[in-house]
C-alpha cells in the first residue's frame, strides 16, 4: 500500500540484489538524502471522506436490519471514523516522528566518518518544504543525528537550522507543485484513470455484495480501501476494514481477476495510478525534477572539488539532506533510474513509453509501498577511493531506504564511476530544462492524449477485451 509505514516496508521488500563490497580504500566523503516525512494523520481530505463512509454504512445496515443474515462483521455496526471530531490533518504523529529520529540515528553511525564533524549549517545544510509534516521530520531527524552532541537536556540536544523556500516558488522539493503543465497533464488523465478502476472495482463491488449482503456502491469499496490502509498504517489494524477485501473463501471471485486476492489486485490498481501520474508513466513526471538532479551533482563535484584541493575536513560540506513528500521521492528515484532493468533503462534513454506494472499473480518491480512508503528514502553516498598513493577515483552507491539498489544505468550495479554516474544516468535528464518543461506556453510532445493512454491501460491491464 502506498503510505506503509516505513519499517514494515523495509522488512518487506523482496530485495534479493546482492550489494558490492566496497574497497577498503575506498572512504566516504559526501551524503546526499532525498527523505519523504514519517507517517502522517489522515489529511484535511481523508477525514472527510472517512466521516461520509461512517454515514453510508450506517444507511446500509439499516437497509438490512430485518434480514437474519449473520455474516455483516460486528465492527461495522455503529462503527465511527477513529478521527472523528479532528477537522485539521495531515501532521506529523508520534510514529512518524520515531520514525526520523531513529533514521537520523542509523545515519550517523553508518557513517562516522561523515558526521564526526560538530554542527555548522554549512557543513550539514538540511532543508525542508514548508509543510509542517516536512519540516517536522527534518527536526526529528536532525535530533537523531546531533543527539548526544549538543547541551540541551538530558540528551544533551543541540539547536540546528532547517531551511524552506515559499511553497510558491520551491521548484527543488515541491516541484511539482510548481509545474503548470504537470498540473495540466495529471488533470487530462483523471477521466482514463478512473475508466480504468471501474471494471476492477465493479468486479470486487460484486462480491464484497455478494459476499457481506450489503448493497456497497463503487464508491463504497474505494473509501472501504482508504480505510484499511489508515487503519493499517496508522493504527496497525488488519482485522476490520482489511479484512472485508481478505475472505477466507475466494471462490466468490470470478472473470478476469478470479486468480487474484483482492488486497494484491487493489495495491496494483493504487500502483498503476502511482506509475501513471507521479512514476515512468509519463517522462514530465520525474523530468519536472531536473532542479533536484542538479543540486545533487553539483553537491558531489563540489565535494570533489573540496577534496582535490586539500580542504581541511569538515571546512566544507558533507551532507546535503532533504525532507519532502511522496511527490518528490518517486520521481527522483526515477530520475536515478531506479527500479528499472536494463532494457527499461534503454526505453527512458530513446524517450519510449514503459509498460505499466504487471498485474498480480505476477511480481513486479515497482511497488509505490516500496519505492515511497513513509520516510522512504534515497541516500546517494559519494566515495574516494585511492587508485595510487597520488590520485583518487570516485564512485557514488544508491541506498533505497538504507538498502543498496541496483541502478539500471550503470549495469544494475550499486556502486558507480561518478563520471559514468554523471553521463550515463543523469545528464540525459539535465539535458532539459524546468522552465520549458512547465511552461504552459511550451508544446510537451511527451505529454499523452488521454483517450491514447486510456488506449494503452486498456490493452495491457485487459488484452482480451481490447482485442
């Protein structure tokens, strides 16, 4: 599920790549962290949408009082919304804190090397959008990794900066945001996307009727799934709202998704539209994330720079970290080419349209609970290593959520030349430029005709049917 709590995501992942031992000539010498916030209370949006499916299932029940039927769970009668009463949401919660605070902690003592240095803003600029979620799990961080070196309190904490640009104009962390014809784009595709739930839906519809005896409408199922993965991620409930897409009996399924659970066939519905709108769906999607990019090489040839030039350590910078959101974690790791197999990589290189994710019984690569869960994470970590007693090469390793990956552009290893890093992976993308991406004034030749798209989901979810 997109939104799975970071560490369960973590022990999840299927993750069999087996990660480059590393020289031991070969030292640390600069952090790049691109972080999406902790876990997070159902936005202003959810509470809302979770308080009117309170209301309607009460209709239905009523609807079914007289019938002797003994298979309606018990939950569901008088059931309220557990954030009912809460008109404000969307802020950091206690879990999402511990989440960046322990992260922070596992940062530093990962690498020592990086963070022996005391605090200075310019040695550990940190960065946030001005969210409050954002910034929060910037501060919950940040008291990881200072704790212990500072005077306040018990844990003898010490004040640090974090910095944000206006929401108006952050076209580093909020990009997105910020991208006119992003907007323009993610608006002309909402009619196909929501053809394209609607025969998975009225599938599942059935036989969650079918099997509860309640007369649920489309729109029932999906808020019923809004609330299984609020109640999974935020209360670590599986037995309610879950479990009406869990029957112990699947023999009610039939048609096309008779061979699928129906918590696996949601997640891949949640996944397509991830893919589509903020993933390889579409290039504009992770291209509006050049700025990003940039500011990621240029913080890595700045600390060859530092190197080359015999800087004392900790003179110059060694970690650039970011805290930001979903929308800017899944196109970044897409602008790194993350997971993607070499032929894939090939495609995005000659401006070609990927498949979208397979469905389910079949594995697929990209996971939106994987690649974006709360405080997912990319750390690009860049490395010297001494060639001879003169010179050093250099090499940068991805960590996705503290785990090496491999990058599809450099042979699907972890560890790469930063100069093939440069070449292969990023200047392709820094080729482009934000402003003419998001100009509304600028024709996007990448940008896909609604009914052309719907077109492409339609023969690959359904080639059947399309046939």
């Amino acid at each position: 599920m997109v939104g799975k709590v970071y560490h369960i995501a973590k022990e999840s992942s299927e993750n069999l790549f087996v990660s480059s031992n590393i020289p031991d000539q070969c030292k640390p010498i600069h952090l790049n962290l691109v972080a999406r916030h902790g876990t997070r209370a159902p936005t202003k949006k959810k509470l809302k949408e979770l308080d009117a499916l309170a209301t309607r299932l009460a209709v239905l029940l009523e609807n079914v009082k007289e019938q002797s039927s003994t298979v309606t769970p018990a939950w569901l009668k008088g059931w309220k919304s557990p954030w009912t009463g809460k008109h404000k949401g969307g802020e950091l919660i206690t879990e999402g804190e511990t989440e960046l605070y322990e992260l922070g902690i596992r940062t530093r003592e990962r690498f020592p090397e990086l963070f022996i240095e005391d605090y200075h803003p310019d040695t550990y600029p940190i960065k946030a959008t001005q969210v409050s979620r954002a910034s929060a799990s910037a501060v919950a961080f940040g008291m990881g990794l200072f704790s212990g070196r500072g005077n306040l309190g018990q844990g003898r904490h010490r004040a640090f900066a974090v910095a944000s640009e206006s929401r108006a104009s952050d076209i580093m962390l909020r990009f997105h945001d910020c991208c006119q014809n992003y907007k323009a784009f993610r608006k002309s595709q909402e009619p196909s996307l929501d053809k394209l739930k609607e025969p998975i839906l009225n599938e599942i519809t059935q036989g969650l009727v079918s099997r509860w005896g309640l007369n649920f409408t489309r729109r029932d199922v999906s808020s019923l799934w809004v609330l299984c993965k609020q109640e999974a991620s935020l209360l670590n409930t599986t037995d309610q709202a879950c479990a009406l897409f869990s029957p112990s009996e699947p023999a009610w399924l039939h048609g096309v998704i008779r061979e699928f659970t129906i918590v696996g066939l949601m997640e891949w519905t949640d996944d397509l539209e991830v893919f589509i709108l903020k993933g390889y769906g579409n290039s504009l999607n992770y291209r509006m994330g050049v700025p990003l990019l940039e500011d990621v090489i240029q913080s890595m040839e700045q600390a060859i720079k530092a190197k080359e030039d015999g800087l004392v350590h900790g003179s110059y910078e060694l970690a650039r970290l970011r805290f930001a959101h979903a929308e800017t974690l899944l196109p970044f790791s897409c602008l790194i080419g993350l997971f993607l197999d070499g032929s894939e990589f090939e495609q995005i290189l000659n401006e070609q349209p990927l498949n979208l994710p397979v469905k389910p019984p079949e594995k697929r690569i990209w996971r939106g609970s994987t690649v974006a869960p709360f405080a997912g994470n990319n750390m690009l970590v860049l490395y010297s290593c001494q060639s001879n007693n003169t010179s050093s090469d250099y090499f940068v390793q991805v960590l996705h959520n503290e785990r090496p990956i491999p990058m599809a552009g450099c042979k699907n290893s972890d560890f790469c030349p930063f100069d093939l890093f440069k070449e292969r992976i990023a200047a392709p993308h820094l080729k482009h430029n934000y402003t003419s991406l998001c100009s509304m004034e600028t024709e996007q030749a990448e940008q896909i005709d609604p009914t052309t798209m719907f077109s492409r989901i339609l023969s690959w979810v359904f080639p059947t049917i399309a046939g």
